[in-house]
C-alpha cells in the first residue's frame, strides 16, 4: 500500500489523496476547517491500542476477560456511531 503523509502527520492510502483533497478545498471554499483525526494504521499498531484500553479497563478493577469484552463493546458502540 502506498501512503501519502499529511502536513499534520497522519498517513492516508494514496488512492484516496485527490479526493480527500478536493473535500478538503471545497471545505475551505465553503469556510469549514476539517482536519484528519487519524490516518493509517498498520495492525501491530492497532493492537497497540487494543492491549493499552484493555489495560486501563484491568486498572479499573475489571479482569482480563471482562476488560477484554468492555474493550470489544466500546469498539462496537464507535463503530456504530460512526456509520449508524
């Protein structure tokens, strides 16, 4: 996959780039400021973050299996919101 780094750091698919920029200008022409919040991340990187929210939630008192289902339920609420 080919990435293409944005000027605030974050890395998207190169495919997409002509069009996230043209969103981006029809954006500003419309007087909107729209950044990207998060770019590409590779799998390890994702796991990352999985293993650090598990790791809170077992901070919290939880076990390891209900940390881990706390995890998938926040995910699965994101994902819904997202795209509901």
């Amino acid at each position: 996959m080919n990435l293409t780094r944005l000027s605030n750091g974050k890395q998207v698919d190169s495919r997409i780039y002509p069009s996230l920029q043209k969103m981006f200008n029809d954006a500003r022409a419309s007087g909107l400021a729209l950044f990207v919040r998060e770019g590409y991340r590779t799998f390890q990187d994702q796991q990352q973050i999985m293993n650090e929210r598990i790791r809170e939630y077992e901070n919290q008192g939880n076990s390891k299996r209900r940390a881990t289902i706390k995890n998938q339920n926040l995910c699965l609420e994101e994902y819904l919101k997202k795209y509901k």
